[in-house]
C-alpha cells in the first residue's frame, strides 16, 4: 500500500474509533491497530493525534455536504427539503459512525476552546460552515434554519438510539413531502 492509501486506511479508521470514543477517549493506539500499522508509522503520516482527528472531521463534514448537494441537484423548493431529509437519513441510517462523528465534534470543540485551544474549534467550524453554505444554497435562509435545527434534534435522538426513522423523524419528513 502506498503511504498515501494508508493515509487514506487511517482516516476511516479514526472516524470509527473517535466516532465512538470521543477525541480524548481514543488513542492513537488503538487507531493503528484498526489500521494494522505501528504507532511511529502513524506518526510518519500525520504530526499527532489533533491532526488527525482534523482531517477525520473534515471528511465527516465533507461526506455529509457532498451528500446535500447530490440529493438537491437539480431539484426546487419543497423537493429539496424532501431529498435533502431523505438522503441523511438514509446516510446516518448507512453509516451511523458519521453522526456519531458529528456528535463528538461538537464536544471536541466546546472542550478544546475550554482549554483555551480557539484553532482548534475554528478548523472545525469551518466544515461545518461549508455544509452549512451547501445546504443555504439549496434551501435559502428559512428553511435552512429549520432543516438544520430539526437535523440536529434527529442527530441527537439517533445518538441515544432511536432509530433513523424513528417517528419524531418520519413525522417531519412527511409533512415536508412535496404536495
């Protein structure tokens, strides 16, 4: 394998692995033996365990934008809404380690920028920004608000273990279904 191929093996792995511990609860060990590489090999790939868990925040939000943009392409007002609603759910259905990403995100930020680490949150600001900006285009300023605000209520529920299509989630999909 190349070391960018391994590059490209870590970043996956490490979505697995802070996804579901957190980036103080995962170590970098455990993300080179998901890996099957050595921790100085890791090293050699990325300067330390914040870089890594950048690059694997930015991939999370930039699957979750690309995945806006193909289901609006082409599509108008409530459709939009309608694709956009169905195709994260079916992504946080798919693949449940992307939400869970999204989750520990927001406690990396808010306990970095605790700490006193202010780049650390701007880094990951900005690819929630750029999914923001996606969704902006295709929804306009209203109803990006209200996609976004019911997305993280349905983030939170799926966090706890209710399932994608839950009611909570079902109900606001059907009333946004084009008439």
């Amino acid at each position: 394998m190349s070391a960018e191929e391994r590059r490209e093996s870590v970043i996956r792995a490490a979505m697995i692995e802070f996804a579901r511990g957190g980036y103080k609860g995962t170590s970098t060990e455990a993300i080179a033996k998901r890996v099957g590489v050595s921790q100085p090999y890791l090293f050699r790939l990325f300067p330390g365990k914040q870089a890594i868990f950048l690059e694997a925040s930015r991939r999370c939000c930039e699957r979750t934008t690309e995945v806006f943009r193909k289901a609006s392409e082409g599509l108008q007002g409530e459709e939009v809404l309608h694709a956009m609603g169905a195709a994260y759910q079916s992504l946080i259905a798919d693949d449940p380690d992307v939400l869970l990403m999204q989750m520990q995100m927001y406690v990396a930020v808010a306990s970095a920028e605790a700490a006193g680490d202010r780049e650390f949150g701007e880094t990951l600001r900005a690819g929630w920004m750029e999914m923001y900006d996606a969704v902006l285009l295709a929804l306009g300023e209203g109803e990006t608000t209200q996609f976004l605000a019911f997305g993280m209520l349905v983030n939170v529920l799926v966090s706890m273990g209710f399932r994608p299509d839950h009611r909570v989630w079902t109900g606001f999909y059907e009333s946004v279904q084009p008439k």
